[in-house]
C-alpha cells in the first residue's frame, strides 16, 4: 500500500515568491492534517480536515499560509508570500477519523526560503 | 488542555545497553489516547504504538516495551539491548477527543529525545 505522498521533497525559493506543497493521503483515510517541524518550535500542527472540511486551523501562523483539500485524494498548503522565517520541514498526516487512530506520515518537504 | 513532556532532551548510550525514554502526560479527560513515533536520521516520521487510556497493559514488541501508568500519568519507552539503528528523535504523543464523537480531535506531540546509540 502506498504511503502518504509529499510533494516536491525539497524546496528552495526566494522571499516574497509563492510556494505550493502538495499531499496525497492513505486510500480510505478520512482525516488530513498538516504539520510544521522546526528546531525552535518542534512539531506543530497547522491545519486539519476531516472529510475535506477544515476543522481547525488555529496553528496557521497568519494570513499568508492557507490549506485546501478539494477531494479525498489531495490537499495543498500554499506560502504566499513567503520568508525566511518560514524555513521548515512540513508534514502531512491522515488518519481514519477519530482520536483513537494512528496518524500515518508522508516524508515530508523540506522547505528553505532565502 | 492536554500537554505532553518528555524531560529528557538527549540521551547517549552504548550499542547492548538497555534504554527508557521518559514520558508524561496531562489531560483532563478520562478517555485519551498515547502514542510513540521514531524520527530516523533520514527524518520520515514512523508510528511505534497506541495505546488507549482504559489498557494499562504493558507491551512488549521485540526489543521495545511500554509501560503505562495512569497513577503517574506516565507512558515510558523502553528499548532492550539497544543497537545503533535504534538512534533516532523519539517523539511521544497524545490524542484527546475534543467533542463527543470523537471526530475532533488534536495530537500533541512531546518535545522529543534524541537518542544516539553508540557502537
């Protein structure tokens, strides 16, 4: 079975440029979230859906980050514009819905913006 | 609000030693759930166990163990004869449901500990 897909793995832009990280969930899974990792910060959550509706998003950092998921096979968080200090390793996860599941990740992208 | 500690931020062993990774929790509901994840050099996030507040049966899986104590909140992480592939951030995490039918919900992760084995 496939895993949760990531893409682009790594990603170098300059600031002020638009980034777009793209994810595929597990087959079946009915819950997507998004998660940034940084030294400082650790692992954070940013947004999450079930059924493609977003339930919370009170950990996107401001106005500039946004996250769709127009179906159940795919998710987008876009960075516009983007800086510095967004530099992280972003990850997706799905899950079946509920607290008692297991979230599964993809591989994440490294994002590096200078 | 639930919050998960892992006090020990690094921890350096030699390859055959035995190894616990602490972890502590806080939540004020009575129905949560405890996971562990492993973060290899290679940074993919791996899926070690769950286990749900009402099992407070300790696991074994090989060389890895849990132990979990609702009377100290605790959830430790124990790995037996340890090798250097074993080197990795352990993260410990915990999900609490954040309405009735548990479809809401949030997983808060510890801070992590960084184990590094020795050969």
């Amino acid at each position: 079975d496939a895993g949760v897909i990531q893409s682009p793995r790594h990603e170098v832009t300059e600031m002020g440029q638009e980034v777009t990280l793209r994810c595929k969930p597990i087959s079946g899974h009915n819950s997507l979230f998004w998660y940034r990792q940084t030294m400082m910060r650790g692992l954070e959550l940013l947004i999450y859906f079930n059924n493609n509706v977003p339930i919370d998003d009170s950990g996107m950092p401001e106005d500039r980050f946004s996250a769709k998921m127009p179906n159940a096979s795919f998710s987008t968080l876009k960075i516009q514009p983007s800086e510095p200090r967004d530099s992280a390793v972003y990850f997706c996860a799905s899950s079946l819905i509920e607290a008692r599941y297991e979230q599964y990740f993809g591989p994440g992208t490294r994002l590096t913006v200078t | 609000a639930q919050k998960v500690t892992q006090a020990q931020t690094e921890i350096s062993v030699v390859e055959k030693e035995d190894v616990t990774l602490d972890c502590v929790y806080e939540t004020r509901d009575t129905t949560y759930y405890l996971f562990w994840y492993k973060q290899p050099p290679s940074g993919e996030l791996v899926f070690l166990i769950r286990r749900n507040s009402f099992d407070e049966q300790n696991e074994i899986s090989g060389r890895y163990s849990w132990n979990f104590q609702k009377s100290t909140s605790s959830f430790n992480f124990t790995i037996t004869a340890s090798q250097v592939v074993d080197s990795a951030v352990y993260f410990c995490a915990l999900s609490e449901a954040s309405n009735s039918g548990g479809s809401n919900y949030k997983l808060t992760f510890g801070k992590g500990t960084l184990l590094t084995v020795n050969p």
